[in-house]
C-alpha cells in the first residue's frame, strides 16, 4: 500500500472519528435542551398544580374548622343548658329544645354529611361516657344523636336494625345478669328510641278520643288526683301507641312521658310514627332474670312470646297464629335501671300470657312502683290467683274503685303500693 493511500484512509478515519464526536455532543446538547425544556414543564406544571390544589387544601381545612366549630358550639350549648338550668325542672326537654335551635339555625352543608355520618357517634361518645353516669342524662346524648340523624343526616329509624344484635354481642349479653352494669349501658345506648319533642304533633289514626284505654283511664285518674301531671309510667305490650293505649291520654291531655316497650317489630315500626312524647324501647320483657332470646309472634294485639329461650318451637303446644321472629327480651330491672328513673307512678303489663312470669323477675325491694295493672287472663303457667297472691306479698293491695265493676276488671288487676302517695287508705 502506498504511503499516499495510507495517509488517505487515516484521514477518513479520523474526520469519521470527528464526526462522531461532533454527533455526540450534538445528542448531548439536544438531551441537556431536552432536560432543560421537562424541568421547565414539569416547574410550569407543579405551579399549575399548587394553584388548583391550594383552594382545595384550603376549602378542606376551612371545611374540618367549620364541622369542629359546629359541634364544639354545639356541645358548648348542652354545657350552658346544663349550667344553666340544673336546679330548674323538666332538664331534658330544656336542653333539648336548645340543642334543636341550634341545629335548626346552623344546617350543616351536604359537603359535610359523609364526615358527620363517619364522626358523630364517636365525638358524642365522649360526652356519653362523661354525662350517663349523672341521673337522667343519658337522654341528653340521645337527644342530640337523634336530632343530627333526623335534622343533618336525614335517616328514618331502621325498625330492622333496632331488632337486630351481633352474633358474638348477643351471646354475651345472654350471659348478663339483670343488674350488670355492662348490659344497663347497653341498653341505654342501643335499645332506647328518644322521645318525640313536644312541640312535634302527634300522628294518630283518631285524634280527639276521648279514651283509648279499655276504660281504665278514669281509674287512673282517680287514683292519681293529687298528680295528674308531670307522671312517669312504663308501657308493656305498648302496641301501635295509640290503639287500646293506657298511656296515650295521660302523656297527651296530662303531660305524663315514660317508656313504651314493644316486642312485635310491626307494631314498633307504627309506634315510631305516632310521635309519641316517651322513649320506645325494641323488645320483649325476659321471663328470666337475664336477656333471653325468643320466637316472637310478631301480630297486631295478640303479639307475644311463642317459646321461651331453650324451648324448641317445635315442643311448643298448638301453632304460631302470626309470622315468628326472633326478638331480644330484656329483664325489667335492667330496662328500668337503663332509665335511671327514680320512681314510677304506674306500670302496665299486658303481654299475653307471662305476666306472671316477669313480674316474678322484678327484685320490688329496689324498685319503686307505685302503681301496676296486669293483665291475668291469658296465663301461660300460672292464674290470676297466683298473680294477686304474690303482689299482695309485695305490699301492694287490690283497687276496687267506688263504681261497679267494669269490663277491664274482669281480665286486669290494678294494684296499688300500700303507703304509697297514691294510697289514701294509708294518710
């Protein structure tokens, strides 16, 4: 090879060398252009990003101080409620009335629904653990928690979930005792329908009755003359709240509340809708000293137990006249001690047949009852001379009343505690 063409192919080799070079800084420079070109995107797009994410940000946090702000006034004015009216009578209603004007004035914005529904149990479960020891104010926090369910989250009342405990719940509280403190608490925060305010008319199907009892409301009135208002009493086998109701007249015409307690499902769910002044509570009465579950003929008036717990519905003589469902009973005691009410001035019992049962259950050296109507003549187990044999051992004794004796006589007995305030045969 000459030395001209060696010199010629160096030379190509080292401009193709070059070119190369020249062509890798160019893809360098391009790639640094390229670089430089995302950084500036990627600067233009998190600018973009802070200014649409920043009124977010900033409609979140005004959104949490505006849903702290409403329950901490919210519960500043159950606090002053209390402050304010501690000595004064009708706590409750009060407290109440307060806590609805103030919900009323402050609707809460759709946006915040989803965070009450997620939070307002928990945020009122404090003021529950701190309040429910206090007589009577345990309603408080329920009054509260209906009016955010009723007022905020629009939710009627589910009758279904009402009836309805957890497997795992349920069996321990079928092991509790009437007195444990554990299922008096549960009673109280799950088994309690708070009352309808009273200045929500009611919804019955005949306003204007004069008596919905079965004629026992003059009775009533005889005996309870020297108090005709302002009454507690405690409703079992309350029905639809208005029909054959011994209750309805003394809450509506005479400012009495109480407790209504129903078994039937169906009948709870009309009861609901009466609007009645007095706390609803989803069970059955227990034939035991502790909850029982049971088959419950779930129909009209002749709602009752079909068998006891442990009894097989198979064992049971004669057929279920109305579909059966299962349905929590609780024992007396641990319902009343849930009311933390002191004293009641009158007790109806008529739940077709175990009357005598329950009242078997009741400790009555720790209960005071003044007045109790039970109903005899659809004994299970035991007649009415059982029922009268062992109230007249519990100190009551029989009202006989000044007139003949009338129909509701003829199936209930109306005992009356001797010395009580209602008793003017002991001055």
């Amino acid at each position: 090879m000459s030395s001209n063409g060696f010199y010629s192919k160096s030379r190509n080799l080292v401009l193709l060398v070059w070119l190369l070079m020249l062509g890798s800084i160019g893809i360098a420079f391009h790639a640094h252009l390229l670089q430089q070109q995302m950084g500036k995107l990627r600067a233009t797009v998190d600018e973009h990003s802070a200014r649409l994410v920043a009124p977010l940000k900033q409609g979140e946090e005004q959104m949490a101080k505006s849903h702290e702000a409403r329950w901490t006034a919210a519960m500043d004015s159950v606090r002053l409620a209390q402050a304010e009216m501690r000595n004064k009578g009708n706590l409750l209603s009060q407290v109440k009335d307060k806590v609805m004007e103030y919900v009323t004035k402050n609707k809460s914005p759709d946006v915040l629904v989803k965070k009450l529904r997620d939070e307002f149990e928990s945020v009122l479960q404090t003021e529950i653990d701190i309040l429910e020891a206090k007589k009577g104010i345990y309603n408080l926090s329920a009054e509260i928690r209906m009016l955010v369910r009723e007022k905020i989250l629009k939710l009627p009342i589910d009758t279904k979930a009402l009836y309805t405990h957890d497997g795992k719940e349920l069996e321990n509280l079928l092991k509790m005792d009437q007195e444990d403190n554990e299922l008096v608490k549960y009673v109280r925060r799950k088994m309690l329908v708070t009352p309808s305010p009273r200045n929500v008319p009611y919804n019955l199907q005949f306003p204007g009755k004069k008596d919905r009892s079965e004629g026992q409301l003059p009775a009533f009135l005889d005996i309870f003359a020297n108090k005709t208002t302002g009454g507690f009493f405690i409703e079992c086998g309350a029905f639809d709240g208005e029909e054959l109701s011994n209750t309805l007249d003394l809450e509506e015409r005479y400012n009495w509340t109480g407790a209504l307690i129903e078994g039937s499902p169906t009948n709870f769910k009309v009861l609901t809708s009466r609007n009645r002044k007095s706390t609803l509570v989803p069970a059955c009465l227990s034939v035991e000293k502790h909850p029982t579950q049971v088959k419950f003929e779930d129909g009209r008036t002749l709602g009752k137990i079909f068998n006891i717990s442990g009894v097989p519905v198979q064992s049971v003589p004669g057929r279920p006249k109305n579909p059966l469902v299962d349905v929590l009973c609780l024992p007396f005691y641990t319902i009343y001690k849930a009311l933390d009410q002191t004293e009641i001035d009158i007790f109806v019992l008529d739940i077709e047949g175990h009357e005598n049962d329950v009242l078997f259950t009741i400790p009555f050296d720790k209960v005071t009852i003044h007045v109790l109507i039970a109903e005899f003549s659809h004994g299970v187990k035991y007649t009415k001379e059982h029922m009268k044999s062992f109230m007249l051992e519990q100190g009551y004794r029989l009202y006989e009343g000044t007139n003949a004796r009338k129909y509701w006589q003829k199936e209930n007995y109306l005992f009356i505690k001797k010395g009580c305030k209602y008793d003017r045969t002991h001055p």
